[in-house]
C-alpha cells in the first residue's frame, strides 16, 4: 500500500534527527569510557552499563526502519534491498573472521563491531543496487 | 516496466514533483517508474490511473502479453 505523509516533517528529515540524537548518546557514553569514566564500575553495573551503551545501537536500527515505513513503495523497497544485501555482507564478513579467530589464531575483535561492520557494508552494496527489482 | 508516464506527464506539464504529491509518493519514485528502476504497486498504479484518467494498461505496458484495453 502507497504511503502518504501528513507530517510536514518528511522521513528522511526525521531519519537523520533520530540518527543524530542515537549516535550522539552511542559516542558520548564511548567516549566517557575511552578516557576511563566508568574504571570503577563492579558487576552487575557493568552488565547494565553494557546495555546501556548497546541501546542507542537499538535506537538506530528503529530510526532505521521506521524510516523504510514512513517512506514510498520504492524508497522503501530501495532501502529494504540495499539492507539484507548489507546485513549478509556483515554476517559473511563476521562469520569468516570468527572461523579465523577459532582455527587461524587471527586477532579477536569485539561481536560489538558487527554495527559498523553492518554500515561499512551497506556503503559498499548501496552504489550497486539502484532498481527495486 | 515499460510506461507511458513522462509522455503523460509532459501532455499535463506536470513535474515529477508534481505527480509525485498528487499520487502521494517522492519524485524519486515518479523517476525510478519513468526510468522503469521500480515496478509500481497495484494500489500505486490504480492511483496513477485516476490521476490520468486512464486505464492501467494505457499507462504501463502488460509484461505478460496483450490484453483487452490495449
């Protein structure tokens, strides 16, 4: 079914103010770590504040398909496309390197980094997928 | 899919834009139809054709072979 905003305030728009107040909670609270805010903390404050940092994560990613939904049949259907192509680019990235890590001994990093990896991938796949068919 | 759009568009001297707010969706959706980059919905194709005044299959071509309105 064609979707018709009424808001005066258009998808996107709202995409990216909802991207910039998830991404700018998701780098401050980093950021405090990084230069040792949180050295104290002593489980289980640090399983909350694991999820507390995961949460703008989540935030992003309903930014992200509330977006697709309030949005036409084809920008939509663009987006959707560019999505599980990016989604199985990281899956196959991630799942390749945790197989390096388990019979390789390649450098562990962080399931946390599958976000960025996600994004990284959905940079490469989108110049590639322009149609909805 | 093959279309009739910026022909009868242009007949109405209708931007993409134009079209694109009385249908209900971007301009760039009006240029992935015209540049047959999308297959319209049936609800977005039945909105085009109120719009135009015409049948569906005066405005998009049927993939599957001729029809009655052709």
């Amino acid at each position: 079914m064609t979707t018709v905003t009424h808001s005066t305030t258009t998808p996107a728009r709202k995409y990216h103010i909802r991207t910039a107040l998830f991404m700018s909670g998701y780098v401050a609270v980093n950021l405090a770590a990084i230069l040792d805010a949180f050295d104290d903390m002593k489980s289980p404050a640090t399983w909350v504040f694991s999820l507390v940092v995961a949460a703008p994560v989540v935030g992003q990613i309903w930014a992200l398909l509330a977006w697709m939904r309030d949005s036409d049949e084809f920008v939509r259907g663009l987006a959707a496309k560019r999505f599980i192509a990016a989604a199985g680019l990281a899956m196959a990235i991630a799942s390749a390197w945790g197989f390096m890590e388990l019979y390789a001994d390649a450098p562990h990093i962080s399931a946390a980094m599958i976000y960025p990896l996600f994004w990284a991938a959905f940079g490469i796949v989108s110049p590639f997928i322009h149609t909805t068919r | 899919m093959k279309n009739r759009l910026k022909m009868l568009r242009a007949e109405r001297n209708w931007t993409q834009d134009d079209l694109g707010k009385r249908v209900g969706v971007s301009r760039q959706a009006i240029n992935a139809l015209e540049t047959e980059k999308h297959d319209p919905s049936l609800d977005l194709a039945y909105r085009l054709s109120i719009e135009f005044g015409l049948p569906v299959e005066r405005i998009f071509e049927n993939p599957h072979g001729r029809s009655s309105e052709t």
